[in-house]
C-alpha cells in the first residue's frame, strides 16, 4: 500500500485559521463596508444575505463563550426567499386580501428573524472585539445595528483590522 506523492519535502497546502490568537477578528476577512452596501443594493438584498451567512459562520468557528445562533439565520433565509415568491406571485394574481395578509405575515416573521440574528452577531462580534481589549472596550449600537447591520459591522471588523496594523506597525 502506498501513497503517490508529487513532492515529499513541499509545505503541505491548508487554510489555516489561527484560532488561538489575541487577534481573532483577523480570521474574519477586511472588506470595504460601501462594497458591502453597493453589492447588497445591486444584488437586491441577496449579497446581505450571503455576508450574514459567511460572517456567522465565521464567528461561530472562533473561540468565542457566545455563539450566533444558526438556527434562526436558517429561517430569516428562508422566510426571506418565501417572502420574494409570495411577493413576485401576488404581481400576477388579482388583488386579493389573502396574499396580502400572508405577505405582511410572512414579512413579519422575516423582520424578527432578521433582528435575532443581527443582535446574536452583535453579541459575538462584540466578544471579539472585546477579548484582551482591558480597559479600552469596543461598544456595539444597539441602533446602528438595527439599521445597518452588515455595514456596520463590516465597517467596526475594518477598524479593528486597521488598529492591529497600527500596533503591529509601530
């Protein structure tokens, strides 16, 4: 039984997370908060989606005492795309009081999905941002979160990449 190898003495290749680091906020990738609100305005709203996702995921892979919970990002993407179906086949029904009942419904429960998840992200990334910060501790709006969710957050990540720049720089 053997193994075919290309070459025995070359780094083996992984992504690796460090995981064990002061600077955990690293493992979650820079990226511009206007590219965040451009992409989400171009895509309609299915870019937010997917930087929720990939942003949850990632939190949920640091050693962190909170976790976002997964569950309710499940049902706030699918209450969402049902909320976009229902929506596109009420344009070519007659108007009927049902559907829209059942949209504002459906609508309803997406928002307060919506909300759970961007207060469980809050409470995540603040424990990041927070972990060996001492006396120096990074605040999270509750109202900035309610309204910009995935900016805001991608805007406080970039700030926090930008300050272990800073330090490591000096």
């Amino acid at each position: 039984m053997t193994t075919a190898v290309d070459n025995a003495f070359e780094a083996p290749k992984a992504e690796l997370a460090d995981l064990n680091t002061n600077d955990q906020i690293l493992n979650l990738k820079r990226f511009s908060a206007w590219g965040v609100f451009f992409l989400s305005l171009i895509t309609l709203g299915i870019y937010f989606i997917y930087w929720l996702y990939t942003r949850s995921t990632a939190l949920n892979k640091l050693e962190t005492e909170n976790k976002v919970n997964m569950t309710n990002l499940y049902v706030y993407i699918a209450t969402y795309i049902v909320s976009q179906v229902v929506s596109i086949a009420a344009e070519f029904m007659p108007e009927q009081l049902e559907v829209e009942i059942v949209s504002l419904v459906i609508g309803l429960i997406n928002f307060g999905f919506y909300i759970a998840v961007a207060f469980s992200i809050r409470k995540v990334l603040g424990e990041v941002l927070n972990k060996n910060q001492g006396d120096q501790v990074v605040g999270l709006s509750g109202g900035m979160t309610f309204f910009f969710s995935a900016i805001y957050f991608q805007f406080k990540i970039n700030k926090a990449h930008d300050e272990i720049k800073e330090a490591s720089a000096e």
